[in-house]
C-alpha cells in the first residue's frame, strides 16, 4: 500500500514537473527511505569514536559549539530510547552520502529558516565524524513565505492552502485573458503554446525575482502584466527582437560600432551579464538574474527607440552594427531566462 501510495504521489508530481518545464524524472527519485539501513551504523561509528554516549537510555552528542544559556553543551539526540531514530540522523547520514558516495563540494539545503539550528547541529556532527571532508560547503538556503495581500500566509478565500496544480490552472486562464487582450491574431496551436509559455513564466519569476530570504505578497495582477519587472514583460522584450530580424530581411549582423549613448549602456550590459550568474551562484540569490534580464530589457528598449535599424535611411554598416546588438541583447535574455526555467517565444 505505501509503495502505491508513492506511486500516486509520484506520478501527480512527474504531472507538475513536466508542466514546469522541470527536468526531474523518476531516475531522479532518491527517498528518505534510501537511509535507513545507514542509520544503526551510523549510530554505531559515533560511539565509536566518542561523539555519541548514552544518556537516560538514549544516544546523545553533546556539542560545545552550540552550548545552552547555562554554558553547558546542547544535547542531540540520534537515537531514542526505545532503538528510534530521528530527524537529525537520517540528516547526518544523508550528508554523509552525499559526500561520500555523490562527492559533492558544495551542498545546499533548501528549506524553511525556522530548520535553520536543526541542519547547522546536524551537519557539525557529520563534521566531527568526519563524513564531510575539508573544503566542502555546507550551506542553508532558507526562504521567506509567500503572503497574500492581507499579509498572512497565501491561501484560498476559504481558508485552505493553494494547490500548486490550482494556481498554474489560474495562471493558464488569467494569461488566455491577457493574450487576448493584445493579440486576436494568433493560429489557434501558437495561442496555447503562448499561454502556457506566459503563465510558467509568471509563476516562476514572480517567485524567482523576490530576494529568497524575504515574505513576499503574492498579486496576480503584478504577475501577468506586460509591464514591469515581470516574465510577460521579458518574454515580449526578446520577440521584440525577432519581429526586428524578420523585418531586416536578408541584411545579417555585422562589426559593432558604439556611436550613441543608448548603444554604448546596452553593450555595457552586455559584459555584466557573467558578473551576474556567478553572484547568483555564490549567492544563492536567482533574483540576482531576474534583476540583470529585466535591466537589460529595458535598456533594449531604450536603445530601439532611440536607434533605427530596419529604416531605409540607415546605413548598411549601421544597420549591421544594430542587428549585432540585437543578437547579443536575444542571446542574453533567452540564456538568463533559461536559467530560470522560462521560455521564450519568437512571436507573442
């Protein structure tokens, strides 16, 4: 029954991820479950070594490093007294596989702050065990909530907590409306394709572009707007670009040569984008991308206002030079968005 039971889960959640774009499969299954026979032993080696001793028929770890008001060592139980194991050992065996068997460098545990000293004494154990070698990173990406706009947790009217699949259900209607509003144009196959499209990538910027370890008010409204810092706004910005190559014809990019001001801030965005995606990486901080695409949007637009390009007075060098910029500037957006999950559309 627990085995059909996983399944059901199993197959709802592979529903999700392929909706999400996600790239998880089933290879990539790896339960709690997968720990238990490393638990005893585990237990085993930390007597062994003297991290572990018996206390009022359980098995503690006392650490100096997290001592209480008292001053005296915090006590961590990985066994009960009853032979049950906890939380806490199946999290020290989990790093110690992923040290030992993955040869992970860096490890990032993403979960709610309040598992903050819980991870931070597990992994000290696994640390004084020596599970975790010298110059591997053990990291806590915590995060905020998301609030509604009465500024407690994000819930239904009813009171109940929203369904992931509901809100994508939502965020596919609300995106047909906003499609509709600006483009009654579209093959019937390319408007569900746009919709899907949008609606994704609202959902995951609208949560990937607020700082992660802040709450945030969740508003459909800031989401599905072409206007902003949002996904519609970035998605539109690179088909933009690619209605700008369809009407150049047959010219192709060529040698880029800064004469404006517009073209100058545009090419200098350009040579931040690799600053960007490392701070994002050290930092565990995707919103540092979203920040860096959106800027960059913008000062495309600017610079297409402010630059011909597909004008019969423009010179062929110049026109070559633009559409160069317009190829970085594409690039760039379809990358930095990518790396976020979202995709873009050559026509919306």
């Amino acid at each position: 029954m627990w085995k059909k039971l996983v399944n059901i889960t199993m197959v709802q959640n592979q529903e999700i991820y392929d909706r999400l774009n996600i790239s998880l499969t089933e290879n990539d299954i790896m339960g709690e479950s997968l720990y238990n026979p490393m638990l005893k032993p585990l237990v085993e080696d930390l007597v062994n070594k003297n991290l572990a001793v018996k206390d009022d028929g359980a098995m503690v770890v006392y650490l100096k490093n997290f001592a209480d008001k008292d001053g005296n060592p915090r006590g961590v139980i990985v066994q009960k007294k009853d032979g049950g194991f906890l939380y806490t050992t199946t999290d020290i065996a989990c790093t110690k596989y992923r040290c030992e068997t993955l040869g992970a460098n860096r490890i990032i545990c993403f979960a709610d702050s309040r598992q903050h000293e819980h991870l931070m004494m597990s992994w000290e154990i696994a640390r004084l065990a020596g599970y975790v070698p010298d110059g591997v990173v053990l990291e806590h990406g915590a995060f905020g909530m998301m609030l509604g706009k009465d500024g407690k947790p994000f819930k239904t009217r009813d009171g109940g907590t929203v369904k992931l699949k509901d809100l994508l259900n939502e965020a596919e209607t609300r995106a047909a409306e906003l499609i509709a509003q600006r483009n009654n144009d579209l093959p019937e196959d390319l408007r569900e394709q746009v919709i899907k499209t949008v609606a994704m990538g609202a959902v995951k910027y609208a949560d990937l572009s607020k700082n992660r370890t802040t709450d945030y008010v969740f508003d459909w409204d800031n989401m599905l707007t072409f206007e902003g810092n949002t996904a519609p706004y970035l998605q539109y910005a690179y088909s933009r670009i690619q209605s700008i190559f369809k009407k150049a014809g047959d010219a192709e990019p060529g040698s880029i040569v800064i004469n404006t001001p517009e073209e100058e801030a545009l090419a200098q965005q350009f040579v931040k984008f690799n600053e960007a995606v490392n701070n994002a990486a050290a930092k565990i901080a995707p919103h540092l991308i979203c920040t860096y695409v959106y800027e960059l949007a913008g000062l495309f637009m600017r610079f297409y206002e402010a630059c011909p390009i597909n004008k019969d007075d423009v010179p062929a060098d110049i026109k070559a030079s633009r559409l160069s910029l317009c190829k970085a500037a594409s690039s760039i957006l379809k990358t930095g968005l990518g790396m976020l999950g979202i995709n873009v559309l050559d026509r919306m």
